[in-house]
C-alpha cells in the first residue's frame, strides 16, 4: 500500500484526488499551503506528492527540489492551472514525475499515478546506489553529486550511449572512468579523445586511424582510437568541439558500428560504447546549426549532468581533505591539516573553475607551507583571499548599515528634542562609516595595501580615516 500526499490550496481538488487514491487501495492525506505539506513530508515517508504550482506561501517549484532531497525521495507530480513550457522544463530539471495541467479527471490522473505506483515498488526492491558501487574517486555525499551518482549506476546496467554536461573542472572524465568501471565493458579498454585538444585536420585519423600514405607524413598506418576501444568505452571528450563533417561520420559509425580509416579501400569493425562529455549546451549548438540533432539524439540517450561546486557546498570540505592527502602524498611529505579559517574560506568562495580549480589551490597552498603541520588561510592564494575578504565586507557592511531601531532613535533626538536632519544624517552616517573602516582593517590585518586594494581607495584617505574615527589607537 502507498502512502499519498496532496499539496493544493483548492479543498475540492484534495478531496478528488485523496478519494481516487484511496479507491484504488492506498492511503492519502492532504495539506492546503506549503508550509504544512512540506511539514507533513518530514513527519511521514510519502511515495508520491501531488503538488500544485500556486500555493499561499510559495511557488511549488520552489519547493520541488527540497522534497526530492529526502534520503528516499517521494516522487513529483506537478499540478498547474497554465500551460507553461518554461514551468515543465524546470519541473522535470528539478526530478518531477510529470506535470498536469488543470482541469484534472479521474483518466487524466490515474495513468501517471498508476505508472508511477508500479515505479515505486520496483524502487523499494532495489536500493538506488548498489552496494557494490566503485565511485572510483568520487567524494561527497550531497544530495546533488548523490543524484548524479545514482543516474550513473543505472547507465552503467545499460550499453546506450552516454552523455555527461556540466561545467569546466566538475569531474567529467572521472565520471566517465566511473561509468565504464561499473559496466560490463570494465575489463576492456577505456579510451579517452580530447575532442577540443586535437587540431581538426587530425581529429579524423585519430579516431579512425590511417592507411600508409594517406597524407603528408603518414609513414606508418595507424589503427586509430575507436578500433583500441573494441569491448570498452571510447570517451568523447568536449564533443561539442567537433565539426559538423566529422560529426557526420561519427553518427555513421555510432549507427554501424564500421568505419574506414582515411585512406583505406575497406572498413573496420568495433564493438565499443560511447560516452561523451561537454560543458557546452548542445540544444543551443543545434539550435545555432554547429551540432547535428541526430548525433545529439545518439549521443544522449542517458543524460548525467554534474553539479557545479558552488551547488555542493556541504561536500567542500572532504573534497579539500580528499584532495589535500592526495597531494601531500604525492610530494612524499606528511599529511597536513586544514586550518578552520581555510575551511571558512573555501566554503565563502564560489569556485568558477570547480574541484579542479580546489585541487590547484590546495596545491599551491601545500608548497607555500612546505615546512608547516597546518595550512592557515595566509598560505592561499592572494586573489581567493582577496575575493573572500571583500564579498565579507560587503556582506557586513550591508548587515551594518541597516543599524538598529534603537541606535536610529538615538540618533533621533537629543534631549527630547528631534535633531535638524543634517545632523541626524551627518551621526547615522558618521557610526555607520566607522563601522565600515573598522571591519576593513579587521579583514586586511592593518595592512595598508590590502586595505586600500579592498575598499578601492587611496592610502592617504585610509590613514585619515584611521585619525578620523580614532582606529590606530584601537
């Protein structure tokens, strides 16, 4: 028996929906604003949550991504009155079952409950991540590197084709190493093409190989890297590089699996699964005419797109100790430790260059303490420092700029009286500048340069200040 939860603000259709469900052997129960079904999915395990878009207090999407972040998420089905393609785009990104469209019927509603039901219990027999997972390096436990990792376990039962997005540094390839480790191709050759490193003219015989004398400067034949790949997995690396001739003859080849080396009067044959990777939007490129539709299709008939570090936030620091061992080791020194105000930095930094970026840092900071048990944040880099101290300087500043009701009351009035607004607006901002400055030189431990690279101004005006508001003595 399943357990139902219908989050609508229209009573009516609650009581529709809970008396379908409970006619056809399951238990339901309903909730009218957000607040309360969200409280109703944290006190109950629910298989499946009707979920409407207009709520009181929320938008449904909103929240969509927060009931699918429980350790056995319920499953979705979005309840909308307008028909709005953007909306059901979102809503499927964000692991929606389906998504309805108002009026609803009893037919309308009982085909996907059904379908989804018939999901559930085959979900309940098989954990999501099998035991036996190889993560092959994979670290972190977020709910979004989670996610990824279970579409990855479920591509790996498969021999379709594979395609892997997300942004420059996120850890495709590893993913693909994982990929082909769980599949039954592991004990074949995993073969990678760096699509986006390889000059065109040479992409072709690359992968396909070449005859002797094909062209200038083929003195030996070359068997190519999709023949090596024969019972294991050719990796496509940035394929959004490729160009549209040879994309041609990859869909060929993907459809066939022959091909003919340049050159060559006959035609190869390989067994090999593709997996391809990209940080580029290939809708967008097929839109534009520089990615072929039909490769596209080929290509990704699984999807896994993988999370920018800046959305796994929680993973930050076992990624950092992850890394940091690892490098420690390989410089053949003791393991060091990562001081919390590290910690506290990489946690505030938005890392644009991912977890490749994070190894370079840490990198970096282990030859800059060589000799030191503890990183300290002085070791990181100057512009990750930088960065940090100013977004908590702006960060604090807009905290402290809003003072509170009873310092502008003070401010107010002076003996009863209420001041002229000059002098009103002369104190407000007299205490909120002090304020300001004393957080500046907080931040750049009174160095001077760093001050005046921070706040943008000159270092006559920072030693006025510093008079001014009597900071030195401080």
């Amino acid at each position: 028996m399943a357990n139902v939860l219908i989050i609508d603000d229209d009573q009516p259709t609650c009581d529709a929906l809970m008396e379908l469900v409970r006619n056809i052997g399951h238990k339901a129960d309903f909730a009218l604003t957000a607040a309360e079904g969200m409280h109703k999915a944290e006190d109950s395990e629910f298989d499946v949550v009707f979920l409407d878009v207009r709520l009181p207090d929320a938008n449904g999407l909103s929240v969509l991504p927060t009931l699918r972040q429980r350790p056995l998420p319920p499953e979705v089905i979005i309840l909308t009155g307008l028909g709005d393609p953007d909306g059901a785009e979102l809503a499927i990104r964000n692991g929606a079952w389906d998504y309805l469209q108002k009026p609803l019927s009893p037919k309308k509603i009982l085909l996907p409950l059904q379908r989804v039901l018939k999901y559930r219990d085959t979900l309940r027999k098989h954990a999501k991540l099998p035991k036996s997972l190889d993560r092959c390096g994979i670290v972190g436990t977020s709910p979004a590197i989670t996610d990824a990792l279970e579409r990855m376990a479920s591509a790996a039962r498969s021999d379709a084709g594979v395609l892997i997005t997300g942004e420059t540094g996120t850890g495709k390839e590893l993913f693909a190493k994982a990929l082909h480790h769980n599949s039954r191709r592991s004990s074949g050759p995993f073969i990678v093409v760096d699509c986006a490193s390889i000059p065109p003219t040479l992409l072709e015989s690359t992968l396909f190989g070449h005859v002797k004398g094909a062209f200038t400067g083929a003195d030996r034949p070359s068997e190519g890297l999709v023949l090596k790949a024969d019972k294991g997995t050719l990796f496509l690396d940035e394929i959004g590089e490729m160009s549209l001739d040879l994309q041609k003859r990859l869909l060929r080849v993907l459809q066939e699996r022959r091909f003919r080396p340049v050159g060559a009067n006959h035609e190869e044959e390989s067994d090999f699964r593709v997996v391809a990777a990209t940080h580029r939007n290939l809708a967008k490129m097929v839109e534009q005419g520089t990615f072929r539709r039909d490769l596209l299709y080929r290509l990704g008939a699984m999807c896994i797109e993988l999370p920018p570090l800046r959305n796994r936030r929680a993973d930050i620091h076992e990624l950092a100790e992850n890394i940091l061992g690892r490098t420690c080791d390989g410089y053949g020194i003791p393991r060091k430790k990562l001081n919390n105000g590290v910690l506290d930095a990489f946690r505030a930094y938005d890392w644009p260059g991912n977890i490749r970026e994070l190894g370079n840092v840490l990198e970096s900071s282990v030859a800059a303490s060589y000799d030191m048990q503890e990183i300290y944040a002085h070791s990181l880099p100057e512009q990750l420092r930088i960065h940090v101290l100013k977004y908590a300087i702006a960060q604090n500043n807009c905290h402290e700029e809003n003072l509170s009701s009873a310092e502008i009351e003070d401010s107010i009035e002076a003996d009863g009286d209420v001041l002229p607004y000059k002098t009103f607006r002369q104190e407000v901002l007299a205490k909120a500048e002090k304020r300001y400055f004393t957080r500046l030189f907080e931040a750049s431990d009174g160095d001077m340069k760093r001050a005046s690279a921070l706040s943008g101004l000159g270092k006559s005006r920072l030693y006025s200040q510093l008079r001014k508001y009597r900071l030195e003595e401080e």
